[in-house]
C-alpha cells in the first residue's frame, strides 16, 4: 500500500504499509469535531483486514470521544483476530 493522506481540516491521516501491518499517523487534533470522518476511514481499514499500528507522535490534541472511537476500534480489530498498537515515537 502506497502511502495515502486524507486530510479533515486540522487533522490528517497518513497510511502506509509496512510488512503487512497498516500504519496510520494521525496528524492533529482527534476530538469531536473530527472523530466522525476519522470512524468513516477506520471502518475502511479494518474491512482490509491487516493489523493496525497508530503513530500518536503528532496527534496533539486527543479528547474522550476521539479516545472512545480509538477504544471501540481496537475492540472491533481484536474480535477480528488482528492486533492494534499504539506508537507515540517517531522512530516507525
């Protein structure tokens, strides 16, 4: 998977694959004006069915609905069978 950006105002989503584990930077803020659309593009992801790793280095802002949708994410990914990590490094 190339890498792919999909931008929301003052969020943004970086995609990329790496050794068949989905990587997503989250870029900004993560509160209630942007966990909407962020849910739309998760949803998108678990139907491929790879792992998750989130890189939370540059999310700057996260608030309990972000954190919540982040939550009901990882339960959806585990019931699936795959993993879901968090990164808060820049190392990845």
């Amino acid at each position: 998977m190339a890498d792919q950006e999909s931008v929301n105002g003052e969020m943004m989503l970086v995609t990329r694959e790496q050794d068949r584990v989905i990587i997503l930077e989250i870029r900004g803020d993560v509160d209630i004006h942007h966990v909407k659309s962020l849910g739309r593009e998760l949803e998108k992801i678990l139907c491929a069915g790879k792992h998750i790793l989130f890189n939370l280095s540059r999310t700057y802002y996260l608030d309990s609905i972000g954190l919540s949708l982040l939550i009901a994410f990882q339960k959806k990914l585990r019931k699936a069978g795959k993993f879901f990590d968090y990164a808060l490094l820049e190392a990845i």
